[in-house]
C-alpha cells in the first residue's frame, strides 16, 4: 500500500516537512520518494528518497511529520537516476522575502503550494484564496482550493512568507473550507519534540548538566533530566 501528499523542504541537506497521515502505517523499507518539480512547469523533474520520521503521540497530536532526503533515485530496470545527491535542496527559506512579521489577518490573501488529486497528484499546483475564518482549535481555514493530496504543502502570505501547512477539509452543506496548521501550532509541535543526544560524546562534569548543547552547572539538591526540551534538572524529593 501506498499514500502520496506534499511537503516543503525546509533545511539544504533535505529536510522536509508534511503532515503525519501523509505517511502510511507500514513504510516500504527504502522510505518514501520525494519527487521535484521543474520551477517553471510544476512538472515532476527529480526523484528522491527519504525516511520518514514520525514521533510517538506528538505527531499524531499535532499531524506533522518529517521525511529526511539520504539518496536520488536509480529506476532499476534502465539504470537512469532522477538527480544528484549528496546536493543542497532548495529549501524554503522565508528570509529571502521581505516578511512584515505582523500577525496573520481575516481576509489576508492566502496561496497553497501542493500536488492534490485534481491535477493528477504529481504535478505541483498552485490555488488562491484568503483567510476566512479562525477555528476555535487555532487553525486557520481558508478559501483557496485544497484536495486531497494538498495535506503537508505550502502555505504562504501574499509576501511570500510562511503561514503554515495545508492538511484538511472542513465540509459545509454547500461550501468547503481548506484547513492549514499555522506557525505557532508547528513551533508548539518542534518545541516538544524530544532531544536527542548521543551521551558517548557528551561529557559534563558531575556538577553540570547537558541541556541546548552546552553543559550547564546545576543547582544543588537536584537532578538532570534527558530529552526535556524544556528543562535541564528537576529537584530531588524534599526540595
């Protein structure tokens, strides 16, 4: 089995971003494919292949997910590979835009970035639409058209910043509402992801603990805590 949807590359090594029910229960053991589009037709031009990671409970949660790009795609029946890697991706990267960093406005023009089923589900596809309306569960809905196969694309303002991730439909009795999972719903998402570390090469001093990538000291009457993006130690019981 199979399931297909869109993403955006988000760091040059191929880092990619999308929605978790993008990604299938059982993955294939070589990951999924990333296919490129040509910048100028939106047809598919190179094909990549990426792991998938998804994290326990919080991608669920928070319907976001990540693939990471380790290879280009060889067609074994004629030899031919769909692109170049190791490469730097052309990531998004919103910095390259003039951002006004003001907060996302009712009626604020609204473009979706996507491969949805309408267009055949691999050519990339661009709608408009604007800001129509927030959820009481903090997502933005708009007008402009999302399929499916749009879930985990793009979404930006009519700067061309980032406002969040295209990832479903509500259905009205005579008119659909596309739904995006904003920035600050992803940032929520990010900040709780747990970190990981590789305690061979970490080495703090007893006094210390590891925590953003730096040894810190620690109060007295406390203790470390692992993979707490929040919190370097907890207080020992009676503290």
């Amino acid at each position: 089995e199979s399931s297909g949807g869109s993403g955006t590359i988000i760091d040059s090594e191929g880092l990619v971003i999308t929605n978790a029910h993008v990604i299938p229960t059982d993955v294939h053991e070589n990951g999924c494919f990333v296919i490129l589009p040509d910048s100028i037709t939106g047809l598919p031009n190179e094909i990549y292949i990426g792991n998938p990671t998804i994290i326990p409970e919080l991608s669920n949660a928070y319907d976001i997910a990540f693939i990471e790009i380790y290879g280009a795609y060889t067609d074994p029946t004629n030899g031919v590979t769909y692109g170049s890697y190791p490469k730097d991706f052309p990531a998004f990267n919103d910095s390259e835009y003039t951002c006004s960093g003001e907060e996302i406005k009712l009626g604020e023009p609204v473009t979706i970035y996507g491969y949805p089923q309408v267009s055949g589900g691999y050519n990339l596809t661009i709608t408009d639409g604007v800001i129509s309306s927030f959820s009481d569960e903090g997502f933005l809905l708009t007008s402009a058209k999302i399929d499916s196969g749009n879930s985990g694309g793009l979404a930006v303002d009519h700067e061309g910043c980032f406002i969040g991730i295209p990832s479903a439909i509500v259905e009205g009795n005579y008119q659909n509402l596309g739904v995006i999972i904003p920035p600050n719903l992803i940032q929520d998402f990010v900040n709780e992801v747990p970190i990981e570390t590789d305690e061979s090469i970490v080495n703090c001093d007893p006094s210390e603990c590891y925590f953003n990538e730096k040894c810190i000291a620690k109060p007295n009457n406390s203790t470390c805590v692992i993979n707490d993006p929040n919190s370097a130690w907890k207080c020992d019981t009676g503290y």
